[in-house]
C-alpha cells in the first residue's frame, strides 16, 4: 500500500515500544488529530482544557505503547490484562498513515498476545467510527450498547474469542490434508476470506458485507474450492483449476488461497503450494495467479519460481512455467 508519502509501506519498520514522560504529549496531540471530530461530533466544541483532562484520566493507569514508523512516533495502543480477558485501548494513528495497513498490523500483533494464552479480546468503539469494519474482520462482535440520554451516537463493546493457535507447536505437514468443501464448509470459507484478505479488500474497494456475501455467493455456485485441513481442523482454502475456452486455455490457476492469519507464516502455505505446483509440472502446463501489490505473500510466490508478467494497479499477474524436472519426479 502506498504510505503518504506515495512509497509503500515496509511493515518490518513497524516497532511497538513502552511509552515513557516524553511521548505524553505526542499521544495527546495524535489522539486529538485523530478523533476531534469524533469527540465533536458527540460532546460538541473541543475543549482543549478539559480534553487534557480526560485524557490524563483515560491514561491514568493505563500502559500505553507507542506505534512508531521509519522512527516515528505514528500512534498508540494499549492492551491491558484483567482475570480473564483482555481490554484493547487507546488505539490511535495519525490521520496520514491510516488506511495503510497500519493498524490492522498493530491489531493482529496484540491479537496473537490474546491467542497464545487463549483469551478474548474486547475493546469499544462509537456506533460511526468507520474502524469498525475493520474490528468485524478481525473476528470482533457486539456484546453491549452504552447509550447516552439526548445522544443518537452509542458506544458498541465488542469482543473476539480467541483463536486456537499452532504458533508454538512444530508443523507436523504429514498431518495437512487437501479436502472438496461442500456445504458445511461455506461460511468457514467464507470467515477465512474476510480475516485473511479482507484488510486488502477493504483498502481499495472499501468493504461492505453485503456485497461481499453477494459475491462470495455467486463464485461458490461457479466452483466449490478446496479446503486445506491441519491436524483435521480446517485452516485455510484455494481453487485450483485447469482453464479451457478463455485466454488462459491449457494453463492452470490459482484463485482465493487463503489461509488464517493465525496459522500464516508456519510453512503451510508454502507446503500447499509446492503440491499445486507438482501437479502443474506433471501435467506439463504453466501456472498463474492474481494478487493485489501489496500482499506480502508476493515473496512466497516468487520463490517457488513465479515471475511477473502484468501489472495493472492494484493487482500483479504472476506465471510460472513448468519446472523442465522428470515428470512425476517429487522435489
């Protein structure tokens, strides 16, 4: 995605540090730029002196965590522990680096603190705040409604239950399984597109839950994909196929692989699409693929040999040709 400065953003330059006595009036600041009109929008003029003084409240006793970028300070969050849940606070960015990615990355980063020790996760936000799509992808759902005598706007607490987790266990790929989905599969599959790729969806197109069932709906009936198991538990999905009668006739293709977030980056992906890609060099035919630019699973498709061969904002078209190996040979 591309930051404000029109180059994209490096998520590797992304750190989370402690705030100390010389962020708080950073924070301050950030958090005024970031929901002035928010806070107009339901308590009326901004009162400098008294937003002071709620924020020093909102903070006291909190541990806030600076969001830096390229060695910026770009924002703060909190996560806090109680006896049996986690409260995700204080989250702002600065105008000019949301809808970036940013905070989804921030996001998912404090999510993985939940889901290693199997907690929920619950935070709040205004009934308005158009982050709160991005909350709904990331598996997070009312619970309550705060409403305030006089006051159209509410507050929505949400939470997320925790999401069982193989980030600590060695992958055992003997144990990975390639399944048809039938019906009982559809709305796992269709969960797994919104965590997995709807941040990417959501950046360009915006995201609207109903037109995305709607297409969801119309590709299922065209073509049931696979399902990807771990251990018998379903993880991740992908459509294979073979094209005939189009442009991409005698070339197979690989649509809607996505696997969720918390079990990306173990090797799973990279072990589903080898076993693609053996198929493809056995029966002698190339491979292609679409992504938007700015999925970082572009690295994982380059290395198993894929070049680019189009590119038209926001997506990159990518080929591999079949690998010139024995056929049947196994690598």
């Amino acid at each position: 995605m591309l930051s404000e400065t029109g180059s994209m953003i490096d998520f590797s330059l992304i750190k989370i540090i402690p705030a100390d006595e010389s962020h708080k009036e950073f924070l301050f600041q950030a958090r005024k730029e970031a929901f002035w009109g928010l806070i107009e929008r339901v308590w009326g003029k901004w009162d400098e002196a008294f937003q002071r003084k709620t924020f020093a409240e909102e903070m006291d006793g909190l541990k806030p965590e600076v969001i830096i970028y390229k060695n910026k300070p770009i924002g703060c969050c909190c996560l806090t522990k109680q006896e049996d849940y986690y409260i995700f606070d204080a989250f702002f960015i600065l105008p000019k680096y949301q809808n970036q990615g940013i905070g989804t990355f921030v996001l998912k980063k404090n999510l993985e603190t939940a889901d290693k020790e199997g907690l929920p996760v619950r935070l709040r936000h205004w009934n308005f705040n158009p982050a709160a799509s991005m909350y709904a992808r990331m598996g997070f759902k009312e619970i309550e409604r705060i409403e305030f005598e006089g006051k159209k706007d509410y507050l929505v607490w949400t939470e997320r239950k925790p999401r069982a987790t193989i980030k600590n266990k060695k992958i055992d790929f003997s144990l990975i399984k390639i399944i048809p989905a039938d019906e009982s599969h559809y709305e796992f599959i269709y969960r797994v597109k919104k965590e997995a790729y709807g941040e990417y969806i959501a950046r360009v197109f915006g995201w609207d839950e109903d037109k995305e069932r709607a297409f969801f709906a119309s590709d299922w009936e065209k073509q049931k994909p696979s399902v990807i198991l771990y251990d018998n538990q379903p993880v991740g999905t992908f459509c294979f196929t073979k094209k005939e009668g189009n442009v991409f006739t005698g070339r197979f293709f690989i649509e809607h692989f996505f696997i969720l977030p918390e079990h990306q980056n173990k090797g799973i992906g990279s072990f589903v699409l080898k076993d693609l890609l053996d198929a493809a060099d056995n029966a002698g035919l190339p491979v292609n693929l679409i992504y938007f630019s700015f999925n970082p699973a572009a690295s994982l498709y380059s290395r198993n040999g894929f070049k680019v061969i189009d590119k038209r904002e926001p997506f990159v078209m990518m080929e591999r040709r079949p690998s010139l190996r024995n056929k049947g040979e196994k690598s």
